[in-house]
C-alpha cells in the first residue's frame, strides 16, 4: 500500500512526477481509501462540509469547432442546434435565484452570432437585476480584448478546460485549427485580467495515457487556477470517437483526491458527467474531495439539444426537481447544499 506517497501528498501538497505517476499506476482500493479520506478532510479544512451550487445555463449548441469528442462538433449533421435569447437568459437566471443559485455559469459552443456587445449586455442584465451574484463564462477560446470586455461588463470567472496538457495528445482530440499552445495562451490571459479562473481535463479521453495526466496534474500545480473541472470522457454516438470507451469512475474519483490534495483551497465540482456514468457518481465525488455542483438551469424544452456526450443525466426534470434531488443526494453523501457565491480562497492576482 501505497502509505508514504499519500501522507507526503496530504502533508506537502505536491509530489514529483515520478512519484504522481508511481501513485496512478499502482493505486489500489486501500490507495483510495486513505487518498479520498485525506482529500475530504482537506476540503473539510478549507470549506467545511458545503457543497456550493452554480445554475448552468446551456445557450447556445452552435459551434464553429470541430472537436472530436464532442457531440456539438459542426460536422455532426444530427446535432439539433438551439440558442437562447438574451430574455431567455435572462428567465432562467431569475428561475435559479429564486431557488437559491447565486452563481450562474453560462456555457456553450463558440457561436459567434454572440457578439461581445451581445454578451456584455447579458452580462450587465443579470448583473443588474441579481447583484449579489457571480457570473461564470463557458465560451470557449476569444481574444484577449474580448475577454477583457467582458470581465468589464461584470463576468467574474472563465471556465475554459485546457482538455490534455500534453500537446501531442492534444492534436489527437482536436482539428488542427486548435492548439494547446493557443488554448493555454488563453488560459493565462484570463488569469491575466482577473477572473477567477478554471481548467481542467477529461479522464479516459482517447490516447490518454499517464504520463498525459501526469502533466495535467503538473500544469494545474503550478498554474494554481481558483477552479478544476474534470469528468469522464463519454463517446457520443455522432462522433468519430463514438466507439471509444468511456473514462472510469474509479480513475476520476482518484483524480478528484489527488487533485483537491495538490490544491486544497481549490472549487471541484462533482461534474454532470460523474453523475452519467454512476447513478451515484456525483455523491461519491463529494466524497472524494469534491465541493461543487452544478446543476442545469436551462430551459427544459433545450436541454436534450445540448448533447456533449450520450445519456446525459437530468434532460427532463425542472430546475427546481433538480435542486431538491441534490440537496438529498448531497446529504447522503454528507454535504450541505449552500445558498452562496461560493467565491474561491485562492487569491486572484491581476498582472494588468
Ligand atoms: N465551448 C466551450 C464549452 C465546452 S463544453 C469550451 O470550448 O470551453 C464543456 C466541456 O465538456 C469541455 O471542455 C469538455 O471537456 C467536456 N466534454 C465535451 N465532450 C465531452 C464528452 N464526449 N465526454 C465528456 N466530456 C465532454
């Protein structure tokens, strides 16, 4: 058993390469069981026992990208493709802060029938009418101008998941058109301007192997970002990788650990994805280390549309059957759902 590694993770916070990929590689049930222990008395330490939740809200599911992985890819002919108007936005956001969201997070293909001015006045909107919110944005690469505006008009968070960190690897998921030069160019321009920034990965993404997530773990080390989303890969059947297999949940689940050990103040949610591989994923996800959700605000007639990935859990219910479920769920799993921003404890250093 893999005793000393875990200790020195728990006691230090970091671990060489080596020894990251010495702890993958031989990780056991008993490796978990102490890893997972250690990761949630960790966020015990930092956050207590809350479990913050964010309203996601599916806009658009237009993209002008290509990924391989992603059912929104534009050479999927079946996608069915939606946007929401600013008013619908806009809807959903005063559905979620009647139940309790005080986060909104705004996620969707890179669409450019959104324009910056588009989005600066959503932002502004929401801003206005719920101001004891944050606004968390989900739109994928833009130019440093742009993201600036943004941040202007009021966004507090970028979410942009930087997928591998290992560029190989990431030519393997992606058109050429996409590089992982480019996608971490943007990530530290957003740290740049301010926002509370996210990275993250997918777990058993095709032609992953541990050395690919060693350097995952190593890039979000040293980047320190304020938030890490990561999930399984799932294949959509409308991909080319729609005959890959899914990542597990027992890998995720030791990441998640890893992860909260590596940065203990950082936001982890226990992702939609966790929830679609294991009835109980994102329960088992608190467990290990995680402290966020983030449950789907978006209109009930859209959701479907937004298919990332097959069997996407919670297409049918109402934003507030959702809640509810989670609250449950969240209590089984020893955690209390909190009406709050949920900012970051890691502080945000402007460089401008
Ligand atoms: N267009 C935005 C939002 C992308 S969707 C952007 O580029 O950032 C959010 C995340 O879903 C992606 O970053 C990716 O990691 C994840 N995702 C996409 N397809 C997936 C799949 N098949 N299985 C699991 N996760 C997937």
């Amino acid at each position: 058993m893999q005793t000393e590694i875990i200790n020195k993770l728990y006691w230090t916070g970091d671990l060489t390469d080596e020894e990251l990929k010495q702890l993958i590689e031989n990780r056991t049930e008993e490796d978990f069981a102490l890893l997972s222990q250690k990761a949630r008395s960790r966020c015990d330490e930092e956050y207590g026992n809350k479990v913050y939740m964010r309203g996601l809200i599916e806009f658009s599911s237009y993209c002008k990208n290509d990924c391989l992985y992603c059912g929104l890819r534009r050479s999927n002919r079946n996608a069915e493709r939606y946007r929401l108007s600013k008013e619908d936005i806009l809807n959903c956001c005063e559905n979620g802060y009647r139940l309790g969201f005080r986060t909104f997070v705004l996620q969707g293909g890179e669409d450019a029938f959104y324009s910056d001015d588009l989005f600066c006045e959503i932002i502004e909107g929401i801003k206005k009418k719920f101001p004891d919110t944050a606004v968390t944005l989900s739109l994928g690469e833009r130019s440093r101008e742009s993201f600036k505006g943004l941040f202007d008009a009021g966004a507090d968070r970028y979410l942009l998941r930087h997928e591998t960190a290992d560029s190989e690897h990431y030519g393997r998921l992606h058109p050429k058109e996409l590089t992982l030069e480019h996608r971490m160019e943007c990530l530290k321009t957003l740290k740049e301007i301010g926002y509370q920034t996210g990275c993250g990965f997918m777990v058993g993404s095709p032609y992953q192997t541990v050395d690919c997530i060693v350097k995952d773990l190593r890039f979000i080390k040293e980047f320190q970002p304020q938030m890490v989303g990561i999930g399984p890969f799932i294949p959509h059947k409308d991909t080319p990788f729609k005959e890959e297999k899914a990542g597990t949940l027992e890998l995720t689940l030791f990441l998640l650990s890893v992860i909260r050990l590596l940065l203990p103040k950082v936001l982890l949610p226990a992702t939609t994805a966790l929830g679609t591989i294991d009835p109980t994923g994102r329960e088992k996800g608190i467990k290990a280390g995680a402290n966020v959700v983030m449950p789907n605000l978006s209109p009930v007639g859209v959701r479907k549309k937004y298919s990332l990935y097959d069997n996407k859990i919670c297409t049918g219910e109402e934003a507030a059957e959702c809640v509810e479920c989670l609250r449950r769920r969240m209590q089984s799993a020893g955690g209390e759902l909190v009406v709050d921003r949920g900012d970051s404890r890691i502080a945000v250093n402007k460089v401008l």
